[in-house]
C-alpha cells in the first residue's frame, strides 16, 4: 500500500468517525427538544374518558346534582378537578344530564333556586333563567341552553363524558 493511499484512508477513517459521534451528539440534543414539542400533541386528548358518576335507581324525574372528578392532563401535570352535573330521568325516559355552567357568564346555576319559578334553573349572578331541559328562558341574561354532558349508561351505573353544547351532545 502506497504512503498516499495510506494518507486517504486515514482522513477517511477521521471523516467518518466525526460524522458518527456528531451525529450521535446531535441526536442527544434534538430528540429530547422533539419529544418534548410532539408529545403533548402526540398524547390522548384528556378528560375524553366517561366517568361513573352515580347509580341509574338515584335518578329521578327531579333534577339533582351530583359531583365528580374527571382526571385532567395539561402537558405533563396530571391533576383532578371535580365536575357537577344536574341529572334527571326525562318524561321520554332518557337521563338527562346538564351542565351548571351558565351561559351568560359562567356562574353555577341551581335548580329551583329563584321561589318564583320553582321549577326552573336559576343562575343568582344576573337572574338568568332554564327551563328543565336547559333551555334558557327569553328575557333572561343568557343566550344560549345550558350544555349538556355525553352519557351512557352501564351495568346500571351512570357515566358522563364531556359537556357539549344543547343539540351537539
Ligand atoms: S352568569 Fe348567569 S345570568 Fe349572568
């Protein structure tokens, strides 16, 4: 083997070895800062999974309201945040479950909590009225229904998902 032969090989035998180990060191640094930008994308959408909230024999024709936590996930913070729904078995014999969430500004409406209208929801911030199904009553600071929560019923227990809007559920 000629000296000039031997020369090639060895700037070769450099080019390829720092090629190797800067790549290896690049890899070190960009998979870190990839992972870290894809995989709250990546990741299921939180709070999708239904939830037990109560059992069918407690639910009657009058609204009531019941609390539950829904696990959330924000990035990598993992936390639970308790949710409420007004739940009642409908005249068609469905269960509904509603939102507590006014639409006018977020207040939590109660059921029958304005004296004069019974039997409807009441939000006390601005006198915000429902019917029973969630509808909001005309003349009344609200402009939309209350939403209402993705149900199923299981083994004779009550799940409920996410709260869509009135008609989207
Ligand atoms: S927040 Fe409910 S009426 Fe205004």
């Amino acid at each position: 083997m000629s000296e000039k032969e031997h020369r090639v090989s060895r700037r070769q035998f450099l080019n390829y070895t720092l090629t190797g180990v800067g790549g290896f060191m690049a890899a070190g640094i960009i998979m870190p800062m990839a992972r870290f930008a894809l995989d709250p994308v990546l990741k299921k959408e939180a709070g999708t999974d239904m939830v037990a909230v109560t059992q069918v024999k407690d639910i009657t024709n009058e609204p009531k309201r019941f609390d539950f936590k829904v696990k959330v996930v924000d990035g990598w913070y993992k936390s639970e945040e308790t949710k409420s729904a007004w739940v009642f078995k409908h005249e068609s014999g469905d269960i509904i479950a509603l939102s507590p969430v006014c639409k006018h500004l977020g207040c939590t409406v109660n059921w029958g909590g304005d004296k004069a209208h019974p039997n409807q929801f009441y939000c006390p911030c601005h006198g915000g009225r429902y019917d029973k199904d969630g509808i909001n009553i005309k003349g009344t600071p609200p402009l939309a229904p209350l939403d209402v929560y993705q149900s199923q019923v299981k083994d004779g227990t009550l799940y409920l998902g996410k709260a869509k809007p009135h008609g989207g559920a």
